[in-house]
C-alpha cells in the first residue's frame, strides 16, 4: 500500500490515473501480475509506440515498473504492478508540517529473541543453518533481506534525524508481512505484536504464509514452497490513536509515547508467548516477496513554538 500526503505527489498520481487507457493499463496488470510490453499493447488494441507514454507516466509516480526478460530472445520488456492500494491523506497540515523518511533492512535490528522454525537470508544464500537462532547474530545479518521466526522478536532503532525542537506528531511504519508456517500454509493465522520504546501500541493477526506462486521479487533460487511474499503493512501512530492501513487497532496515541526528537525509539515486531495464534512472523526486504521495499520509516513532525 502507499500512503500519499504531500499535495504535489497526489497530483502526480491524480495526473497518472486521469486516462481511460492508463486506468485499463492498471486493471490488467493487477489481474494478470505482469505481461509483456507486446501482450499489453496487444489487449488493448493499440501499438507499442501508442502504448509506451502511457506506461511511462505510470512508471514515472511507480504505479508500474518495468524490467527487462533477459531469458527470452531479445530484450523482452515486462510490466508489473508496482501497488495494490493506495491512500490518499487530505486532511490539512500546516506550513511547518514536516517529515523525515529512512529505511532498514530486516537484518538491521539492533535486539531479537528468536524461537524455531527460524532464518535469514540475504538475496543470494541462506545465512548459516535454518532453524538455528545463533545465526540470527551472524555477522553477515545486515545484509539480509527476509527474516523468519515462529516466536520471539526483533527490534529496530528508528532513524529519527530531525531538529531537536521540533514535536513528533505521527510515526508511520511500512513493511511486508507474513506468517511462519514450516513450509508454508495460506491459512496459518499469527497474532503480530507491535511496541513501541516496550509501549505496546496494537496488534494485527496476519492470514498466512503464503507460496502459492513466487514473489515477483523473490529470487528465482529460492525453496518454491518456502514463504514467497506477504501483504504490505502501513503502521501508523497517530494523535488520535494507533492504526493498521486505516483500520484503528488501538487508542495509543502518538502524544501518550511522549517522544521527542533525542529519544531513542526502539520498534519491535513481536509473536509473544501470550498470543492467540502462535504463527510465527516473517519479514520480507527489497529482494524479496512482491513489493521491492526495505522497513521504511516515516517521522512527521511540527517545527512551530
């Protein structure tokens, strides 16, 4: 999901979406998953040369990406959708409203406590043995890029680079999710925890483990019925609350955390002893599942005395 709040990047979507062909564009590429620039053109009943713009501002506000088949003869273009869902946010900020924005790979955690079935992995080899929770201090971790456990935890120190009057106003927290089921099942519930400084601030029960077909950036040597892809997740704590996408999970606010810009702010991802549904959690990076993303971090602020 992408979540859209500044007024000129909405406009650029808004600008994206405002063509019949465009919006057709998207529709196919979300049934099919990808096609071929030559398929695409060939649904639609136009030429390449016709259809090309048009893909090109979808790509331009990363609607659609476009990769190139290297295994076919040729240089095959191929398009994919690049999103399922997006949100738009118009509700009014002031001229001193900022945001600071960073990333981490999974394997960036600074704490974990982890329990079998377990790993990591970067995009070219499995760290160490699976199911074996040393590895998971590896010195190789950060450059991991999917993490797995069936309980336990990993925690991250939140980028936070902002000036140091400034007051804290929302916390958003975007990452791609899943269960851990050994192999892998579409039906295995996990209560995912989240906290925040040890605050706990709300719980989301993910479906499954899902590897019913590879993720469209799961590398091609991966185990096929190992965990593929997850559901991307937008976290966000805000004045009024703490919510998953724009569904309301609890009443912590972003007020009550009483942070400020020199507070050290630890985010963990928990499947506690206590949880209903003991799942397990996995955490897919940019060379894995479907949406090409670290753990991305976004930190709005207000600079007014």
């Amino acid at each position: 999901m992408r979540y859209i709040r500044n007024p000129e990047e909405q406009l650029e979507v808004f600008s994206a979406l405002g063509s019949e062909i465009r919006v057709q564009i998207l529709k196919l590429l979300t049934q099919k998953g990808r096609m071929s620039m030559n398929d695409l053109a060939s649904a639609l009943g136009v030429t390449n040369g016709a259809l090309t713009p048009h893909v090109r501002k979808l790509e331009s506000c990363n609607l659609v990406r476009i990769n190139t088949d290297l295994q076919g003869h040729g240089n095959l273009k191929i398009c994919e959708p690049n999103i399922d869902k997006i949100l738009f946010d118009f509700s009014r900020h002031g001229s001193s409203q900022n945001e600071f924005r960073s990333h981490l790979r999974v394997g960036q955690y600074s704490r974990c406590l982890i329990y079998p079935t377990c790993g990591l992995s970067t995009s070219e080899e499995i760290l160490g043995e699976v199911d074996d929770a040393r590895y998971f201090t590896h010195p190789r971790r950060f450059e991991a890029d999917i993490l797995w456990f069936t309980k336990g935890y990993v925690e991250y120190l939140i980028p936070c680079v902002i000036p140091k009057d400034a007051s804290i106003t929302q916390i958003s927290i975007s990452a791609e999710l899943s269960s851990e089921a050994p192999g892998s099942n579409a039906q295995w519930p996990s209560d995912i925890h989240f906290y925040l400084n040890d605050i706990p601030i709300g719980m989301w029960t993910s479906p499954g483990d899902f590897a019913d077909v590879q993720g469209l950036f799961t590398p091609s040597w991966w185990f096929s019925n190992w965990n593929q892809y997850g559901l991307l997740k937008t976290l966000s704590i805000r004045p009024d609350g703490t919510y998953m996408d724009q569904e309301k999970i609890s009443d912590i606010s972003i007020n009550q955390l009483q942070l400020n810009p020199r507070t050290p702010m630890y985010f963990r991802m928990a499947v506690p002893d206590t949880a209903r549904h003991i799942g397990g959690l996995t955490i897919f990076g940019r060379d894995f599942g479907n949406y090409n993303q670290d753990i991305d971090f976004r930190i709005s602020y207000d600079t007014e005395k």
